[in-house]
C-alpha cells in the first residue's frame, strides 16, 4: 500500500472512533478574518479574557463574519513563499476548532474534501509536550504514525504535503523565531526548533502548514509567517437551536429550554460555543419539567453550573477544586504528574469523567498516555471560585476579602479573572454569605459608575448580575422617574451611560410583532423570550388561540419581564384564553399596564374573572373589551371590579 492510502486508513480508523462517539462533526464555521490588523486598528488585544470575545450582551451590533469551506481554507492551489505559509485558525475554548481537524482529516482520509493533499500530517501539542528529547522530522512523524514505514524525505519534498498543528495554547515549549536553521529531515534538533523551522519555511519549504490555538497563544506566530488568518466561529442561531433541539429531544421541552436561554442576553451569548451550548442543555433539561407548564425559572450562569457538578462524586469534586485552584491562568490539560500533585489517581479522574464527561474529559494519546481536561475552561474557573470561597468561609469578614478579590481583578485591563470574579459573586449568592445591603455590592455599583466607559464596568456588572439579576435596575428606573443621581459622587453622565448600557445587557425592544408568515400559537411559544424583552407585545390579527395564554401568563406573572402593553385583539382567545390571562394578570408580579382584547369573541364570564384583576392588579391602567359580547352581566361584574379600591384602571372600552 502507497504511503497515502496507508495515512488515508490510519485516520479513518482514528476518527472514525470519535464519529462514533458521538463527537458531532458540525457544519464549518470558518471564516476569514485579518485578526492581527483588526487587532492594530481597534486597538483590542489578542490576550484579554475569551468571554469578551463571546460575550457581546453590552453591545448593540456587532460583526458576523461570512463562512468558507474547509476545502477553501486548506488548499494546496494556494501559492506561497517558502516563508508565509501558515494558515492560522483561531477561537475560543470549546468553539469546535479541534473538531474541525479531526472533520478535515476525517474528509480527506475518505476522499471526500482536500483531494490535492497528497498527506495530511494532523499532530496535536499536548502529544508533542510527551517528545523531550531530540529527534529528526521523520522519526517524529514516525512516532505519530508508525505505519508509515515507507516515510521519507522524497516523499515529503513536495507541495502536496500539509502540517496540520492543533492546539497550540496547549503547547508547553517555546517558539523562539531566532533559532538555529534545520533544513534536512534527517536532522537531529529538539521539537520545539522543528517546529519552529516548520513555520518559519527553512524546512519543507514546499509544505503547507495549518495551526489552530486559542486567540491569546496566536500571538505567538509572527506576521510575516502567517498566509492566511482565519476564526472558527461560534454557532449562529439557527445552528444553537437545531444543537439544542437535537441534546433534548422533546420538542416542547426544547422549546422551554431555548426561551431560558434567550432571556439572558449573557447565556444566549456563551450558548454560541458548542461545549457551553451542550451544558446547558444537558442542565436545562432536567432543570425544566415537560408538565411545569409555561413557568420560567431563569437560571444565572453560576447555578447552571452548580446543577452540572452537584451529581458528581464529591471526594473527587474536591481535589478538581484544588487541581483548579493550583492551576487557573496556567495549565489547562493535566498530565498525570499534576494529578499526583493533589493525590488524585489517573483511575480516580477516569472514573468521574466516565461518570461526569461535561465536567471532566479523558483523552488518550501517544505512548499510551492520558491527559484530562476540565469540559470548558469555564469550569476551571467555578472550580476555582468554589475552593477560594471554601477557604474564605472559613475566615472573618468575607466581604472584604471578596473585595481584595475584586480590586486585584481591576488591575488587570485584560480581564484574566473576569469569569472567577463572575462565579465568585454567584456563589455567595448560593451559599447566602452576604447581607443584601452588603458593603461588597455597594463598593461594585460604585466601581461599575466609575469605570463606565471601559470593559472593567462590564465584567463587574456581570459579577453583580450573576449575585442580582435585577441589580442596579431600581436605580436605574430611579434616575428615569426623578432625574436625579441614586448614588451619592456620580453625574447625570455616568447614570445616562448606565442607562445605555443596562438597555443593552438586558435586550430591551420597544415592541414585538410577529411576521405574517408565522402568526401562530406554535410560533408565539418559540418567541416568549422576545416577548419578554419587549415593552410592547402587538399580536393582533395572529390568527392566536387560546392555547398561548398559559405561555403568555407566565411572561405577565414574572417579575423580570419588560412587558408593558400587550394587545391580542381579534384573535381566538375567548372565555377559557381569558381565564389563563387572568392567572398572570393578577399575580403580585404583573407589571402590565395596558392589555387589548378587543374581538377575541367573549362573553360575560370573561368579565367575571377580570374583576378579579380590576381589584389585585395595582399597575393595569387601560382595558379594552370592545367588539365582544359581554351582555349586562359581563357590565356588572366590571363595575364590580371597577369600585374596589385597589383598582387603578383609567380607560375602560
């Protein structure tokens, strides 16, 4: 067998293995992207923390780039000088640029993509760390690909031949771009200078390199090496959907677990990463009961990951904890001399990744060895944050130490412990170790006003978000009603900006109206989080049932709903839509002001039930009953309602 058929069938068999596993080989979201001029031009930097990079829920618009095919992206048609050649591929953690080698690799060894690579060389950096000693090109590949006995430098000297280098982040060498030159296959040199005279084209100069890593360790690879600059990016809505919908199953049930997702503009942000999108379903779903009807439960990032690892083994859980600790900014696949370090055998931390994989991951490699990664990097961090408030609630006067933690967390511009800072507000949340009035929240409020303009007010909303999910929203309405400064030292110009930007977090629409071509009960259900966010809900002529009203309640009788005007005039809603209304519209947490039911063909039992919200409901100021048969009886039943003190209404038609 030919050297390329032989590679051809030592990769099918490798990733025909994690096919099967389950690993989804997902559509390509690559595109181009000329990162490092982006990166001169606006001034951003390559090193701050990955979730500025996902999480966009302080912005108004932002850039989506168009998607090209992996066969684009890996070509051998592309010219290059011996020295720029490398295509670089960057993402965030748990994006899908792994998967996106091993979809590569897997296309080509099945003759399906890529079909002028003559052999694809795909390596990984954690398996590269294993290598210490020195060792000439080909006895590398040899070690990868020990099959490949007829390897040598005639078949590598051609322009046919690609490097595929994944995961550079995870590489524990350096890159020195002045070493000495290797130019012959067959030369002795460490690892690190063959790779590094891979890049700089002193070796193999014909070959194609592909190398992908996480935004910061990109910063590694000079310009002047670099062909061509691409991003994996994450899902767009339509694939978060169909992934989640695919992790559920039940289409209902799906259906409430996206609507939990949209409601947070920050968790509809991070679900754009496959792994997080993935946790969250797998969270949600027994979070949310299929007959819990519509009732929305809002979970914050920290609880969702509270839920993930409280089933897990707990003796094994606190060691991670330790393991996290040790480790966070540092190291993120563990070798089986970090796991010696907190006592943690490698048949310990294989048996809770078999039992826990979203927590836990176990990856097998050269010289049979084993790795473990945490499931995201996320998880490291709630880790971390969990075993530092361990050690914290041991001690006096957590608040201030919470607050040593948030100033050393302000000294960094690039927001390295923006994601511990966040988890570390959400579980003193869950553990109940503050006063609601607590010095700490008020030393934040203080911090976000005075950093209004940077990144720093971000992170630390999402800190105090992740404690309240309302914070800062009654002194923001405060400084609307009055016009007046709610905190003591701030201008009208910080508390404008704040307004901007709570707008934002929070994905505030004016008004929501269906397309034509979707005016329906099924379709209404799937907009809840929409209607939510809005101030308006304006569903008149949706051809609507009383089949949505359970689901409608439940945005009416939730305290964090923006809906103010809701008109559902001439649609089917009748008596028994009504009387599902009137649960939300009487709860204590019903802020609706105007409701529109005119034509909706009812009667006066309809107007019986909403006496009842004429004397509860202390925010309802118009009615509209108009073009609907209530008779004397449905008249005198809202006069009834219309006596009662409570009642507030103004316009009654």
């Amino acid at each position: 067998m030919d050297l390329e058929n032989c590679l051809k069938n030592i990769l099918k068999n490798k990733f025909q293995k994690v096919k099967e596993a389950g690993n989804s080989l997902l559509p390509s979201r690559l595109c181009y992207r000329e990162l490092k001029q982006e990166h001169k031009q606006f001034h951003t930097n390559l090193l701050q923390n990955e979730f500025r990079f996902i999480d966009k829920s302080d912005l108004h618009t932002w850039v989506v780039y168009p998607t090209v095919p992996l066969s684009e992206i890996l070509s051998c048609a592309w010219k290059h000088n011996s020295s720029q050649r490398t295509v670089l591929t960057v993402g965030v953690c748990g994006v899908g640029k792994t998967t996106t080698v091993q979809r590569c690799a897997l296309e080509w060894a099945e003759g399906k993509a890529c079909q002028d690579v003559h052999l694809l060389f795909p390596l990984t950096f954690w398996e590269l760390n294993l290598l210490e000693h020195e060792l000439t090109l080909i006895e590398l590949l040899l070690t990868f690909f020990p099959d490949l006995k007829e390897l040598d430098r005639v078949s590598l000297r051609n322009s046919h031949v690609c490097f595929v280098l994944d995961a550079l982040d995870e590489y524990h060498g350096t890159l020195d771009f002045h070493c000495p030159t290797v130019s012959d296959v067959s030369e002795l040199s460490t690892v690190e200078n063959l790779l590094t005279n891979l890049i700089r084209g002193d070796l193999l100069p014909l070959a194609h390199i592909w190398i992908t890593t996480r935004f910061a360790a990109a910063t590694q690879i000079p310009d002047r090496f670099l062909l061509k600059e691409t991003e994996v990016q994450g899902f767009n809505d339509e694939q978060q959907e169909e992934h989640l919908r695919a992790l559920v199953g039940d289409d209902n049930l799906a259906d409430k677990v996206i609507n939990h997702v949209k409601i947070s503009r920050s968790l509809d942000f991070l679900c754009q990463v496959p792994t997080i999108c993935t946790i969250m379903a797998h969270v949600l779903k027994a979070h949310l009961k299929p007959d819990d009807g519509f009732k929305i439960h809002p979970l914050s990032l920290t609880q969702i990951y509270t839920n993930l690892v409280k089933a897990s083994n707990p003796e094994t859980a606190a060691k991670l904890k330790m393991l996290a600790k040790l480790w966070m900014g540092e190291c993120e696949v563990f070798y089986d001399y970090h796991l010696s370090e907190i006592d943690l055998s490698v048949e310990e931390a294989s048996t809770f990744s078999k039992a826990c994989p979203l927590v836990l991951k176990e990856e097998n490699g050269l010289h049979n060895s084993t790795v473990f990664r945490f499931g995201h990097s996320s998880i490291l961090e709630f880790f971390a944050a969990s075993s530092e408030l361990d050690s914290i609630e041991t001690k006096s006067d957590p608040s201030r130490l919470c607050k040593c933690l948030v100033d050393t967390a302000l000294e960094s511009s690039m927001g390295k412990t923006d994601v511990f800072l966040r988890f570390i507000f959400g579980l003193l949340r869950e553990r109940g170790m503050l006063e609601p009035h607590d010095p700490l929240l008020v030393y934040t409020k203080k911090l976000i006003l005075d950093y209004i303009l940077s990144y720093k007010a971000v992170g630390l909303f999402h800190c105090l978000r992740e404690y309240d999910n309302q914070a800062l929203l009654d002194e923001v309405k405060f400084f609307l009603k009055y016009r007046f400064c709610p905190i003591s030292n701030f201008s009208e110009m910080h508390w404008t900006i704040m307004l901007q930007r709570t707008s934002n977090f929070e994905g505030i629409r004016d008004s929501f109206e269906m397309p034509v071509s979707a005016r329906c009960d099924e379709k209404l259900i799937r907009q809840l989080a929409a209607i939510f966010k809005s101030k308006k809900a304006m569903l008149r002529f949706s051809n609507l049932t009383d089949k949505c009203c359970p689901a409608l309640a439940s945005i009416l009788s939730t305290k964090e709903s923006y809906l103010r005007e809701l008109d559902l005039g001439f649609n089917s809603i009748r008596d028994e839509g009504v009387r599902e209304l009137v649960q939300g519209l009487s709860d204590e947490n019903c802020r609706l002001k105007t409701i529109r039911l005119q034509g909706c063909g009812l009667t006066g039992h309809s107007c019986e039930d909403l006496a009842l919200v004429l004397r509860r409901s202390w925010k309802l100021r118009e009615l509209d009953l108009s073009m609907n048969e209530i008779g004397d009886d449905g008249v005198r039943y809202l006069a009834d309602g219309l006596r009662s003190p409570e009642c507030q209404l103004e316009t009654l038609r």
